[in-house]
C-alpha cells in the first residue's frame, strides 16, 4: 500500500498541487506556517475524511473558497482515490465511481499519524485508546467493522428503551450482550499480539524504563458481559443510559508500576505514543503483509536529537510509505534529505519539487 501520485487542491493555504511521490520516503521542507501540515493533513483527510488537527471541514478550506479536493493515484491496487468536501457535502469516488461510505476509502488506506498532539494517546480520554485499538482491529480483523457496527447500533437501541423505562431493554440486553464479548475477545487478543512489538520498541527508545499495556473492557471484575448488564439494570434504568460495556473500555498504560497519566512529562507522554503508534504499524506490516501510511509531524517537538534518530529508526523498520515534515535548516531536515528521498520545498502555500 503506497501512495504514487497526489493532487491537492483549496487545501488551507494550498492552491493546487500536482506531486510525484516517493514509495518509502517524502520529506516536506519549510518554515513555520508554509503549508507543510497541510500536506500531511491532506492525505489524512483522503483516508479518514478528517485530519488529525481538526474535525472541522470549513477549517480546512481554502478562505475564499467553497471547496477542498484530494485526489490519489494508491499504487498497489492501481487505484484512483477521490474526496470532495463542502461544508455540508462530501463526495467520494474510487476509480470515478461514487462511494457512500468514508469507510471505503480507509479501507484502501491505512493511515497512522504522529503530531505534536500525539501525547492525547497518553493523557487524553479512554476514547483515544479504543480509537488506537480500533483502528488495527479495523484494517487487520476482517469481521470487527461488521461486529462494532452491530453493537452500536444495539447499544443505542437499549439506551432509546431504557430512557424511556420500556421492558424492551431486557430485548436489546440479551442481543447485546455475546457481541459485546466478540469484541472484547477481539480487542484482547488485539492487545495481545501486539505486545511482543511493545516491548520491543519500548527496549530500543525507552530502554530504563517498564512500560505495560493492560486492557480493561469496561466493567469491573471477572464477570460476563450479560452479569455485568444484569447486575446494572436498575443504574441503568435510573440514569437512562447503558453504563458499562465495550464503549467504555480502555488501555491502561502503567510506567515503572504508575499510572503513566499521572507520572509522565510531555516527552515521555510522546515518546509512549511513538512507541504505540510504530508497534501497531510493525503489526499491520506482519499480518496484512504489506506496509501501511505513516505521517511524522513536527518529530523534533520536545524530543531530544537523539531520541528523533531512534524513533526514525524504528519508523524505517516499519517499511511504511512515510511523510515527515521539517524545518528548513533543521538538522532534521538535513538528515533526511541525504536520504533516498522525494523532498519537496513548501513556501507560502506552494510545493515544489
């Protein structure tokens, strides 16, 4: 999976752009305010129909304007991939024809992001970890789109009854319940095979420290989903909500025995997520056989030199089509550009080659 050609047009600050892309290696060069972001926003935007700074469409916009378009050229499947959006419309083709859902083209592009705001995987809320989680279960479990589908449409059906105190609650509970444990299972066993590369990349960025990763799927102790449920009809009958389950699950991360939201710097909050973000992209590698797409924004923010070389070391392990972004005159940007690269020269909105 990679990324041949792309063309990005009324994107924030861009106008048009028309890029050849490298199959390993793109570095985008430039000062503060250029459009080297956006670049990057852009192909998060073709895959997740949102970018990893704003949820925003008129955000991303160019002012004056009354659209944005990505287009791509995927070079595995020879596909071509499109995405329109207005302030209230999007369009999305694949190979000219019109798609519905924003999920067809996350499908064809599996996407991580590292950016400043990274460290939210750490000391953000538990939806940014079910989101980490759901994500590779997402593009490696063949069956857990259709399976969180299920559930969620479930669980709103429950919470409709029990808001309005109908006997029908007990219905939706008992359908409810063995997907949720699917899920969980499957989340697990996520967890699970994910660990080896944890540990692993742990050793070579954070070496003098212990680090775990332990899930909790979203109600206490060792009880079924069902006895769970059971046990909180009345809670849940009072405050018209289900009040447990797997949307309300977690990835407790522990440093040195401590709840690592408690203990960690800033730093150290990002150089977790690094470690969480390129061990899920080693996994995808292992198990879809392919690489997946990694945006690297702004490595440099509050991380030592050092620390940027082994992090780019295991981000090169990955072998993902990557995109990073630097300063000019950076010593980043100097390392990276001797490398076997496309480097591309942003200047007040214009990309150059």
């Amino acid at each position: 999976m990679f990324l041949e050609k792309i063309c990005i047009k009324k994107f924030r600050n861009i106008d048009e752009a028309n890029l050849e892309l490298n199959q390993k290696t793109n570095v985008i060069i430039g000062e503060n305010a250029a459009g080297k972001t956006s670049f990057l926003e852009a192909i998060d935007v073709l895959s997740r129909g949102r970018s990893f700074r704003t949820n925003k469409t008129e955000n991303l916009i160019k002012d004056g304007e009354n659209q944005l378009y990505v287009g791509a050229y995927e070079g595995t499947n020879k596909k071509k991939l499109e995405i329109e959006k207005a302030k209230k419309k999007t369009k999305i083709l694949i190979n000219n024809k019109e798609e519905a859902k924003q999920s067809k083209l996350a499908e064809e592009l599996a996407i991580q992001s590292i950016h400043p705001n990274s460290h939210g995987l750490v000391e953000g809320a538990p939806s940014e970890r079910r989101s980490f989680m759901d994500w590779g279960l997402f593009h490696v479990e063949q069956n857990f789109k259709n399976e969180w589908s299920a559930y969620t449409r479930l669980l709103k059906q429950r919470n409709e009854a029990l808001k309005i105190k109908d006997s029908e609650e007990s219905v939706w509970k008992e359908k409810l319940a063995p997907i949720g444990e699917n899920i969980t299972k499957l989340r697990q066993n996520y967890i699970d095979d994910l660990k080896e590369h944890l540990i692993y990349t742990q050793q070579e960025i954070m070496p003098d420290v212990e680090l775990e990763f332990y899930y909790d799927k979203g109600w206490p102790g060792k009880n079924s989903f069902i006895e769970a449920l059971n046990e909180r009809v009345k809670l849940d009958t009072e405050r018209g909500y289900t009040s447990c389950g797997p949307q309300n699950a977690d990835l407790k991360i522990v440093l040195n025995k401590k709840d690592a939201q408690k203990v960690c710097s800033r730093g150290q909050q990002k150089l977790i997520a690094n470690i969480m973000l390129l061990s899920q992209s080693k996994d995808f590698l292992i198990k879809k056989k392919y690489p997946s797409i990694i945006l690297v924004d702004d490595l440099s923010a509050e991380l030592t030199l050092e620390m940027q070389e082994k992090v780019l070391e295991r981000l090169f392990e990955t072998k993902s089509q990557i995109f990073l972004t630097a300063l000019n005159d950076s010593v980043l940007a100097e390392v990276l550009s001797e490398m076997d690269a496309n480097v591309f020269h942003v200047e007040h909105g214009e990309i150059m080659q």
